[in-house]
C-alpha cells in the first residue's frame, strides 16, 4: 500500500503542480519560497533606501531588514544593499549580511549533501 506522502524525485509530464507539492518533491515548494523570501528582501532594501532620501518619512526597522535576511532572503538583502548602495555605512550590515547568506548556502549544502 502507497503512503499519502511519498518522496518521487521525478513527476511525469502530466502531472499537476498540486499533485507534486503533497506526493512528490518538496524542491519546488522551497524554490517558489526562497525566489519569493529573496524579492522580498530585495525590495524591501529598495523601498528604504527611498524613504530614506525624504525627510521625515517612516522607515524600515533594520531589525526587520535583518529578519527578512535570516528567513532565507539573504541573497536578495545583499543584492540589495549593494545595488541601492543602502545601509554600507553600518558595520553590522556589511558584516552581518554576508554572513547570513554564507550561513544560509552552509546549511543549504549540508541539507544537500546530507539527503541527496
């Protein structure tokens, strides 16, 4: 007898996305995450560094900057950070950034490495 939830690295062309997120791989799952976690991220450098130019306007906490780093969007924080040249005074985000993303592609790599 099949489980309901079981691992099939490969899904056939006619299958569903549905169909391959509750019996197939998880990988698409966590992409679509990390794409959406990272643009997120990404613009969220962007939006502040725009606020930032007017006076007065209400800005971005950094710890959300950071919390939006450390829930996978490491990479679009450091893009952005250094695509709208936002927040590279502070030595806690040029150092901490970076560090988040090489934390992340670490674990990534150990999942990796560890189940494939």
């Amino acid at each position: 007898m099949r489980e309901k939830f079981q691992f099939l690295p490969e899904a056939s062309r006619n299958t569903t996305l549905w169909a391959v997120v509750v019996t197939g791989s998880p990988l698409p799952l966590l992409i679509g995450y990390l794409a959406l976690v990272n643009l997120w991220a990404f613009a969220l450098m962007g939006f502040d560094k725009r606020r930032a130019k007017r006076k007065g306007a209400r800005r971005i906490r950094e710890r959300t900057l950071f919390l939006s780093a450390l829930l996978g969007g490491g990479a679009g924080a450091c893009l952005g950070m250094w695509c709208f040249r936002h927040k590279t005074r502070h030595w806690y985000f040029v150092v901490g950034m970076p560090l988040i993303l090489l934390a992340e592609a670490a674990l990534g790599w150990w999942i990796y490495s560890r189940y494939a």
